[in-house]
C-alpha cells in the first residue's frame, strides 16, 4: 500500500446509504469531474438536500460524465446549470435524447407542483418554489454532448472516459474513468440479460476501482411476473375494472406496451383498451421506435419499428380527465413511476376507492413514496392535500425490473479481476451491506459500502 498522497479521489455525494442522488466526483490536482448528477427521490430527509446547496461549486466541476437518463442520475443537472456549471455533459447519444424529455418533464412538474401548493396553501415553502424551472432545464439541456464514436471521450486534466451498454434503459451505459493512472469501472444502474426490448449488458472490464449498484444487493428477482401481470388483468377484466399501471415513462412504459401486446398474442390476457396517459412516455417512446428504424445496436433486433409502432395505443393524448371514468375494463399506463407526481395522481385518485379496479406495481418503489406506500398495503395514500382510500387491489409485480439482482450483478463481474476496492452504493443500506459481503465472500473482493460524502484515495492495483 502506498502512503504518498493519492493521484485521483473519490468523494460520494449521493447514492451513499440510499439508492437516489447519484453523484460521485472525482478529483485530481488538474481536474474536477463528477459522474452522473442526480436528484434524490423518496423520504424527505433526503430529498431536502436537493434544496442545500451542492457540497461543490459548480463553477469548478469541468465536466460531467452521464451514464443514463433517469431522474436520480441527471436530474439535478439544472441546479448544477443554474449556478454556473457550463462544461459538457458526456453521455451516449440515446442517453442525450431521453435526458432531453426527462429534464422538460421534471421541470415542468416542478413548477406545476409549486403551482398547486401555492394554490391550495399546502406547501412548506412561502411563497412555493419549483426546485428548478424550465430555463434551469434548457440551459443544461444545452450542455448535453453526446458521444457517438467507438473509442474513449477526452475530457479536462487528462482524463478519458468510454461508455459501455448497460441494458437498463435505451441509452444507458457503465462508465470507465481513467483519470491519474487509475481506472474505475462506475456500473451506473446496470441492466439484465433479459430485457424484453434492449440486448443484454457489454461484458465489464477490469478496472482498478468498482464503483457498484446494488439497488437488488440482497435480493433475486421473480421468474413469474408475466404470469403474476396476467392473472391480475385476467381477474380485474372480470370483476369489470381498471388496471392501472403507474409506469417510469422512459423504458418501462415501451416495455409494458410490448409485454402486454405479446400476452395479447399469445391469448394469456383479453383484448382491451391500452391507454398510455403520459405525454413524455409518448415522447419517450418515440426515440426508442427512431433507435429502432435505426437498428441500433442497443435493441434487441427484433425490437423493430414496426412491433413498437403495432402496440395498440387507443387514446392517449390530452384526455386524462374522461379516462378518469372510462366506459369499462381497459388498461391504463401512466407516470410518474413511483406515483410521486405527474397524471397517475389523477388515475390513482380516480381508481383507487373502487373494489373492482387493480393498480399494478411493476418497478422498484423507492421507500418514503407512495408507490411504496401502496406496496406495503397503506390503507390511504395522501394525494393532492387529501386522503383517498385504497380499496382496489394492488398487486406488486416482481420480474420486470430494470435492474440486476445479485445474482445478476456477481455473474457480470466473475469474469474480471478484483478490483483493488469496490464501492457498493446505489442500495438501501440492508441491500448495499448484502451485497458487499457477498462481493467478499464469493467472489474475494475488498468490498465496502461507502458513507454519505465520504471521500476515499483512488489507487492502482499494483501501486
Ligand atoms: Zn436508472
């Protein structure tokens, strides 16, 4: 081990003793770097450090490397934008494109959020304020700077970075940051191998430094989620209900529509109406049919223009009020995810005291929302200022993740060498301590789960 002073450090400023905010910067005597710059989602003890200023002066970061497009990894790009930060923000072209919809989206919710609060007087700010608005939005939107070419991307002190494919979302990736003499391999949120629309993860790396996920640390997913979904339309159809799927709006909501249309096929679900309330998983969903009529190399080829284009997308647009009491059973798909805002507050206020209607689970529930409320059987969820009951089932989904469990996640790094440390962030703290240990006991990696803006020495292997 070496005692002079390190080439490169490492400090955790999000993703530490949670699974939202990711943001890890790296820095070296000739630069400042920060990988991926999310928001925190879920309980507000840690969503009110969205609202602190970053612990790091925009002004002095040189460049920001993304590994993909959700909101707990770039959703904080226009806070970072708005005091200052003008350098790029490297990612892959598909990452570029969704992040462009999400940032609008998320913008655009924040000021009606803020509207709402000012308006009906609930809110714990006077007067309420969005966390960022849609010039913050634009302004890093501007700052976006895809990379289309095969080899590494250059950026200040030195330092390259290439990104790889990580089947978790179209355009997702895993980062290699060289930086000092040192390579860290940063998984971002990695994918599976099973992904109804995307071709499984590039194979990783050997890095000197690990920077991992462990969203699924200490858990295996469900084999039977296509059945589970069935069984749960089939019965919801026959007591004359809704199926109300509260969906991410970037992946999960194409996902859905194509898994839906195959049991259609396949006759495992009844006809009905699919309707897709979410004006950004629209937008969303046309990039993923352009990567297709593209043939990009993310998709699996038989994801084709022609199979996203045949889901059948009865209404959609600008009519979420009358599918507040539609005519009869039909399926309705809408965002946000985790039911912590956008137009499933609507539906799930609507659908939700009533006995014959079904609200389906099918992605991760960060605890602290109410999507995680409703999974653990809350028997109201406030929404709006008010309470609405749960009366109609909720059925949680396991299967359809877009993340590796841990048997996934150490099947992708048997076939590297150990790294000199690993850091297991990205979990609850029961996840990310489950899945450190297993990295030591399985696989003989010096594993350890960070704390929350601790800062560590990146070294070489063999320094
Ligand atoms: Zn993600």
């Amino acid at each position: 081990m070496s005692s002079t002073s390190p080439a490169a450090t490492l400090t955790f400023l999000g993703a530490a003793g949670t699974v939202t905010g990711s943001k890890f910067l790296v820095e070296t005597d000739g630069a400042r770097l920060l990988v991926d710059c999310g928001l925190f989602q879920g309980p507000r003890q840690w969503r009110r450090r969205n609202w602190e200023p970053l612990p790091v002066d925009p002004l002095t970061i040189d460049a920001v490397v993304l590994t993909h497009s959700h909101l707990d990894h770039c959703g904080a790009l226009p806070l970072l934008a708005r005091h200052g930060f003008t350098g790029p923000v490297v990612c892959s072209p598909g990452t570029a494109a969704l992040a462009a919809i999400v940032l609008r989206d998320a913008a655009h919710l924040e000021e009606l959020e803020a509207e709402y609060a000012r308006r009906d007087g609930y809110s714990k700010h006077t007067p309420a304020l969005p966390l960022f608005d849609t010039d913050d939005a634009e302004k890093a939107i501007t700052l976006l700077q895809p990379h289309t070419g095969d080899g590494p991307t250059r950026l200040p002190g030195g330092a390259t970075v290439s990104l790889h494919r990580s089947a978790h979302i179209l355009g997702s990736t895993f980062a290699v940051l060289d930086i000092g003499g040192v390579r860290t391999l940063f998984t971002g949120d990695m994918g599976r191998p099973v992904h109804p629309l995307l071709a499984p993860p590039a194979p990783a790396v050997d890095a000197d430094v690990v920077v991992t996920e462990s969203t699924y640390g200490a858990r295996q997913h469900a084999t039977t989620g296509r059945a589970v979904l069935a069984e749960a339309i089939v019965r919801t159809a026959r007591r004359g209900g809704v199926c109300l799927l509260p969906a991410f709006a970037v992946d999960r909501t194409p996902s859905l529509l194509v898994v839906l249309a195959r049991l259609r096929q396949d006759g495992a679900i009844p006809s009905l109406p699919v309707h897709v309330d979410s004006p950004m998983a629209l937008r969303a969903l046309e990039v993923y049919r352009r990567a297709a009529a593209a043939h990009d190399p993310q998709l699996r080829p038989e994801v084709t223009d022609e199979l996203l284009s045949g889901v059948h997308l009865d209404a959609a647009r600008g009519d979420s009020e009358r599918l507040n009491y539609p005519a009869g059973p039909c399926i309705i798909i809408s965002a946000s995810g985790m039911a912590t805002g956008g137009r499933v507050l609507h539906h799930l206020a609507a659908q939700l005291p009533d006995r014959r209607n079904t609200i389906l689970l099918t992605g991760y529930q960060v605890p602290g929302t109410r999507g995680a409320a409703l999974a653990d059987g809350a028997r109201q969820v406030k929404i709006h200022g008010e309470y609405v009951p749960v009366r109609a089932e909720v059925v949680v989904v396991d299967g359809f993740s877009a993340h590796a469990d841990a048997d996934e996640l150490l099947a992708w790094f048997t076939t590297v060498h150990p790294p000199r440390t690993a850091y297991v962030v990205h979990g609850e703290p029961d996840s990310a301590a489950t899945f450190a240990r297993r990295l030591g006991d399985e696989l003989d990696w010096n594993a350890v789960v960070p704390g929350y803006r601790e800062k560590v020495a990146l070294r070489a292997r063999q320094e």
